[in-house]
C-alpha cells in the first residue's frame, strides 16, 4: 500500500518541493499550511507520517497540533524547524517526535529519515501488536539488521548474521561491533560515529570479520535514537558487497593494465621515432648532398617532434594529456641546436600558458610547432644576420588556444601567398590545421607571423 504522508509547512515552496521529493520516492502527500488544517486532515485522512513545521501561522503551532493529533491516532512526526532554540526542541521532545530535522536539510537526509521512522514507527507497532510478528520480519531478511548501545554492544541482531558471518544470533549479542571490524578499517567506523553523534545517519564500506576467520566486504547504513541529545541506541543494516567489491577490484586491476599497455606503447613508438631520427642524423653524415642532408634534417626534426610528444605522454601522470606549455620549452631547444649557426644569434621569447592537449591534438600541434620554427630558423635570417623568433601559446576566452609563432626577420616575397605555395612545409601545415578544425592566419609585415587556433 502506498504510504501516505501529510506535510506540515507554511512556506509554500518550501511545501512544495518537500512534496516533489516524496512523490518522486513513491509517496502519496497531504498538505497543509497550519495547525489547525493539519489536524483535521490528519484526522480524516490517517497519514502514516507527519512531517511538521514547529513554527506555523495561527493560534496552533505545530508543537500544539503534533499534541492533538496524537490524542487521536497513533503516527510517528518528524519536526522540520530552522528554528533550533532549546525551548522549542523541549517542548517538541514531550511529544515523542521520530526525529528532528534542521532547516536546510538535503534531499538524502530526509528520505533516509522518512525511511528510518517509517520502519521504526512499524516496527514498534508490531511489537505491541504481536512479538511474533515481529520476529518473522526480522528473521526473513537477508541483510543483517543490528541495535547497538552508546558503547558499541550489540543489543539485537538478524539471525540473517550466520547466513553472512558465520556466527550465531548468541554468539554476537552482547559483543562490541568493532571486534568483528578489521583493524584497518577501524577509522572509517570513527568517523561514522562522529558523523551519527551530531544527528546524521552515516554509510560506510569495511571489512567484517567472519566466524572462519576470514573477511568480507559490507556496506552499512546507521542511524542513531536520540534520548536527552545524546544516543541512545543505533540501528545498523549491514549488507554484503563482497561481489561488488571483487567486480571493482576486476576493473581497477583492467585499467592499470591498460594504462601500463598504453605507457609501454607511447615507450615503443617514441624509441622507434627516436631510431629513425638518429637514422636520418647518420645518413646526413654520410651524404654530400646538401638538398638531400636539407629534408634529411627536416625530416628527422619531425620525427623528433612526434617522439618528444609520446616521451612527454609516457612520464606524464595523466596519460591521455600532456602539457603543450613544457613541451615547446623542449622542442625549441633541440631546433635551435640543430638549426642556429654559431656566428648568429637568434634571441627566442616565450609566452606560454598552461595548455593540456590529448595525443589527437598534440601530435598534429607539434608537427606545425616544428614546422614554423624550422621555416624561421632557415630563412627568416639569411646572412648570418640576428634577430628574434617568439612563440606565444594562450587560452581564448571563447574556449579556443592560440599558438602564434613570429619572426622579425626578412618576411615573404611580396607575391608570396600561402594557398599558392608550393612548399611541402606549409602544404603540411595548411593539412594538420584542417585535421585539428582549425583557423590559419599570416601576416608578413615587419618579418612573418603565423596564427594557429583551434577549440578542445
């Protein structure tokens, strides 16, 4: 039978989101803005729950009305208040409400104290009903259902326990609940405690001792009963998740198997580049072409290019990431040994900015990075003359990176236009910006300037 629930509060949005939430779990609501309204639907209509508002419009505030009710029917209340001053809470206490809830309170707190004064309320029915009952519910369910005192005894426990643990109902009555806890994971107990001393009910996950010695995993859910504000007993459920756990551990062990397959991948594929880089470097040595040593070194310093990008993934924490800012400050330096001759001085500025990029942009970034600065280093200071080459890599407001690369050197012919051009390093440029979606942009006044943006 749906449970019936009749709501108590004069702040109508208030009302009505307490409202949405308990429809939502499965509840059929009653509302009423005041005491007096409050009783007489309770009367009428034998909610199975009241939520209650202490203070409430009208002669009859909710304390007063909670005390009529009862007179009338037996139906367990939880107090909802922003108002937390001692008079008002002793006065609530004469009333015997199942729990006092605070303004602002989240959605959880209150659907498990809904739940937990439902089964209580039930519970004590039963009990005074017929004792028998009672021990049929308990003795059916298969988590473990246990009271604890202050001190941690166990006062009552679901003969469920042996089924789980191993030990009997009697072997377990009267022993602390800590004993059966592994020593590990005692702390985590701690805290709950700490958490169900100031009001809350608390969840956590350890390791329960079992009758063989060995252990499982349980989820426990705890609440405490308040007496004096203080606890007087707590209601465990206890379930098994060892299963659960195991499919974690399965997937947990899966993906660092993975990552270690993907650090040893990008590990391969960077010393098969750098293979072929120092392969290129050795050809050089021996090939008195100066064409073919040009694309030789070009050619090797792409492949560095990508090697140095797998080498930045490999020791990176996050595997799929690496950050473009560091890897400019490495790649530039190994272009400009290779490139820069030794009567020039060619001055690099740099303004980086943090920029996280994953292997589908990183790859084609470096390729242009490459691309631009050996292009600078080549032509944009013939004669030996100096200057200045600046890389400038930022955020956009609009979500985009910006990587700029600038020289101030001779620049472009005056009929130089990049669409026409028949050189393989922009021809590889103007591929890798369509491939990353991004936008190209020149200018070749005062030396050349080249704009890469794109979003991630």
């Amino acid at each position: 039978m749906e449970k019936k629930i009749l709501i108590v509060e004069d702040e109508a949005l208030t009302s009505m989101e307490i409202e949405a939430y308990l429809e939502l779990w499965g509840y059929s609501t009653l509302v009423a803005p005041a005491g007096e309204e409050a009783i007489q639907l309770a009367l009428e209509h034998n909610p199975h729950l009241i939520l209650m508002d202490i203070v409430l419009k009208g002669e009859i505030d909710g304390i007063n009305a909670v005390e009529k009710i009862k007179e009338a029917i037996d139906v367990p209340v939880i107090y909802l208040s922003a108002y937390n001053d001692e008079m008002n809470q002793n006065r609530a206490k004469s009333t015997l409400p199942h729990h006092f809830l605070a303004k602002p309170f989240n959605k959880q707190e209150l659907k498990f104290t809904i739940e937990m004064a439902l089964i209580k309320h039930e519970m004590e029915k039963k009990v005074r009903a017929s004792e028998k009952h009672y021990r049929i519910l308990a003795d059916n369910v298969t988590d473990i259902i246990s009271v604890h005192d202050p001190t941690g005894l166990i006062t009552y426990i679901s003969p469920s326990c042996e089924n789980i643990t191993g030990y009997t109902v009697e072997e377990c009555i009267g022993k602390n609940g800590y004993d059966f806890i592994h020593p590990q994971d005692l702390d985590v107990l701690k805290k709950a405690q700490q958490i169900l001393r100031s009001g809350d009910s608390y969840s956590a996950e350890f390791r329960l001792r079992k009758k063989d010695g060995s252990y499982l995993w349980v989820e426990t859910n705890g609440k405490g009963i308040f007496k004096n504000d203080s606890v007087k007993e707590t209601i465990v459920v206890t379930r098994n998740i060892s299963q659960r756990k195991s499919i974690e551990e399965k997937l947990k062990k899966s993906l660092e198997d993975n990552k270690m397959l993907l650090r040893e991948i990008n590990h391969r594929v960077k010393n098969d580049l750098m293979l072929i880089s120092s392969l290129m470097n050795l050809q050089c040595k021996h090939t008195q072409n100066q064409e073919a040593i040009d694309i030789l070194q070009e050619t090797r310093s792409r492949a560095y290019s990508m090697a140095l990008v797998h080498q930045m993934i490999y020791k990176s924490s996050k595997l799929e990431y690496m950050n473009f800012e560091d890897y400019i400050g490495y790649v530039t330096t190994e272009l400009f040994r290779v490139y820069q001759k030794e009567d020039q001085i060619i001055k690099l500025k740099m303004d980086l900015e943090e920029v996280l990029l994953d292997v589908n942009f990183s790859i084609p970034l470096a390729l242009i990075l490459n691309e631009l600065v050996v292009n600078a280093l080549k032509h944009a200071f013939p004669d030996l003359r100096n200057g200045n080459i600046k890389i400038n890599l930022h955020k956009t407001p609009d979500g985009h990176v910006s990587l700029e690369v600038a020289d101030d050197g001779v620049g472009a012919p005056s009929d130089f236009s990049i669409d026409n051009t028949d050189s393989f390093g922009f021809e590889i440029i103007k591929s890798l910006v369509i491939q990353i979606k991004g936008s190209l942009e020149t200018n070749f006044e005062n030396g050349t300037k080249v704009i890469i943006k794109f979003k991630i």
